[in-house]
C-alpha cells in the first residue's frame, strides 16, 4: 500500500487506509506500507547500523544459519528516533489490530550476509495453546524495516502468505510448506513490512557482495510473553521518551 503525500505529510493515514491495511493484515498475514521514512534517514541508520554491525561480527558467531545475524539494537540514538520505534503511520495500523495498551517487546535486525543460505521456515512466536487446534486474532505483529532494498539476489524475506498466521500451530510446516504458494517480499528502503508474528517465512540466500540488514521490532498485546529477552533500556533514554513511547516499553529491563 501507497502512504500518499498527504499522509505522509500528516503524519496519519486516512481511515480508509487504516481500515484497508488492518484487513490486508487480517487476510493475508501482512501489509506493506510503502514510503513511510524518507531515504536520507535511512542512510543515517544503515551508516550507524553497519558500524554497530560489523563491530558485531568480528567478535560473534552467526547466530541465524551460516553467515546470517540476528543482533539486538541498542536503546539509542538514531535507533529509537520515534521514526522507527513509534512512528503514527505504523502505530495506527498496529493499534487498529491488536486493540489498546500494545507493547514493543523486541528491537533487533536481522542480516544475510554474501555466502548465507535458506533458513528452515518458521513462524516467530510458540503455539498460545500447543495441545490445541484453537486459532485466536492477532496477538503479535512483526515491524521489519529494511535498510537496504529487499532484491531477488541479496536475500529477501520469503512468505507463505493468505492464511499460514491462522494455521494451527499443529500443522506439519516443514512437510506443508514447499506444497504451497510463497513469495519473496521484495521492498524499497523506506517501506515497511508489518506481519502478523505467526505467518510462516524464511530468510534466503544473499548471492549479492553486500549485507542485507534489517531492522525488527516485535508488537504484541501487554499480556504476550515471548522467549525473547527483555529489551535493556538506559533510564535517561526511558525517561527522554514521549509518553506513547513510556508506554510502548513499559514492560522492558530500565536500567540505572
Ligand atoms: O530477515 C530475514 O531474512 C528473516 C530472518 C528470520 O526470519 C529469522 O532469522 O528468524
């Protein structure tokens, strides 16, 4: 979905594009938002990122299959400008799905690097009710904002789109899965990709010379517990927070 100049420039979308994102959100397990952060602060957080991550790399293991990250952000500048950790446009969808008092309960990226493969396709969250079929509503939501562009050859994000968030978490994903419709979400730098935390998906190789990194936040009902360990929050930068934001991470470690 196309945020127009006049959302953008307001900072809100239009109740019908609410209403149309929440329902693609419903539908098919994730909307696109396209547009949303402008391209010269994107750079900014790739130049701060890459340096972060390359400081990463050469002192960790991949921790995601052969030469692929997962690294948690720090709670700093220019990773919780409110553009990324609470930004209205995205907000507005979120809150419209998961109902009042959300929390942000994971802030982290994932990069393929050049020489990284297929991953096991996965959803991210365990099953609510594991001895069970039951499928509830939305729970969790997944904000992926990429800081380079999603392209066939430097690993995009694969998903099996249109019902697997509403599969019940007893089905055989590993045997269903190449039986069925998927495909690679291919995004510019400065769109969004909001995803129910359920669907099925996987990373894919990166066959280009350069990292692909990735920006994560996970969004979730306050009750949702997830295996994630808790964010770690200076207190000068808690307490510097917009009250929307106090509340986003009220539930996280503040330290100091
Ligand atoms: O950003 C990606 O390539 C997806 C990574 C992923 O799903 C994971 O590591 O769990």
């Amino acid at each position: 979905m196309k945020v127009s100049p006049e959302e953008s420039e307001r900072g809100a979308l239009s109740p019908v594009s609410i209403r149309l994102a929440v329902q693609r959100v419903k539908a098919d397990g994730y909307v696109v938002l396209e547009g949303v952060l402008p391209p010269e602060f994107i750079a900014e957080l790739r130049t701060v990122f890459m340096r972060r991550f390359q400081e990463h790399v050469a002192r960790t293991d991949s921790n995601r299959g052969v030469n692929r990250y997962q690294m948690h952000l720090p709670f700093e500048m220019p990773f919780i400008d409110l553009r990324v950790i609470a930004h209205p446009i995205v907000l507005s969808v979120i809150d419209a799905v998961l109902g009042p008092k959300v929390v942000c309960q994971y802030f982290a990226s994932d990069t393929p690097m050049p020489g990284s493969d297929y991953q096991a396709v996965h959803s991210d969250i365990h099953a609510l009710f594991p001895e069970t079929d039951l499928v509830v509503p939305a729970y969790g939501l997944v904000l992926n904002i990429p800081l380079v562009d999603f392209r066939t050859d430097n690993g995009p994000v694969e998903i099996w789109p249109g019902g697997t968030h509403l599969a019940p978490m007893t089905l055989d994903m590993k045997a269903l899965a190449p039986t069925m419709r998927s495909e690679c979400v291919l995004l510019s730098a400065g769109s969004v990709l909001l995803r129910d935390l359920r669907m099925w998906h996987r990373g894919t190789p990166n066959r280009s010379s350069e990292p692909r990194p990735n920006i994560a936040l996970i969004y979730a009902r306050h009750w949702l517990k997830t295996e994630y360990p808790p964010i770690s929050i200076p207190r000068e930068a808690f307490e510097r927070l917009p009250a929307r934001a106090k509340e986003l991470f009220r539930y996280e470690r503040i330290v100091g």
